[in-house]
C-alpha cells in the first residue's frame, strides 16, 4: 500500500484564503476530479502541483512539508 498523507494543514490553509477545491483545480489548472482523487489519497501530487498550490496559498518554501508530507497515522488496537 502507498503512503497515505494527511492534507489537513492545507485543507485549513484553503479555508484561511477562501479556496475550494474547485477553485484550487480551476486556478491551477487541473480538473476538479484530479484534485478530489489527489486530496484523498487516491493519486499523488506532482512536484509542478505542489509549487503552483504554494503559489497560489502563500506557502513558504520551508513549510512545504508540513502541508505536502504529513503522515497519517493509523492508530492500532
């Protein structure tokens, strides 16, 4: 199985600039169904992606990371 990242940060960063994810994929360009299979996990963001979203919500360069990179993590019983 691939690495499952959580996209929180950045799901709050959105909200923090008024971005949808249909106004993220319009705004980027990719299709609102790319970027709804990239937010759950289902394909991986590009590294061309990852600089146009930082772009876009003001990320620095060294918080990349936090918002691109963060681990979920499955709690075992």
């Amino acid at each position: 199985m691939a690495e499952q990242f959580d996209y929180d940060a950045l799901l709050k960063r959105m909200e923090e600039y008024r971005y949808s994810q249909s106004r993220l994929a319009r705004d980027m360009p990719i299709s609102r169904t790319s970027m709804s299979a990239k937010m759950h996990n289902k394909n991986a963001f590009t590294q061309w992606e990852i600089r146009r979203i930082c772009q876009l919500l003001e990320i620095p360069d060294e918080e990349v990371g936090k918002y691109f990179f963060n681990k979920v993590v499955r709690k075992s019983v």
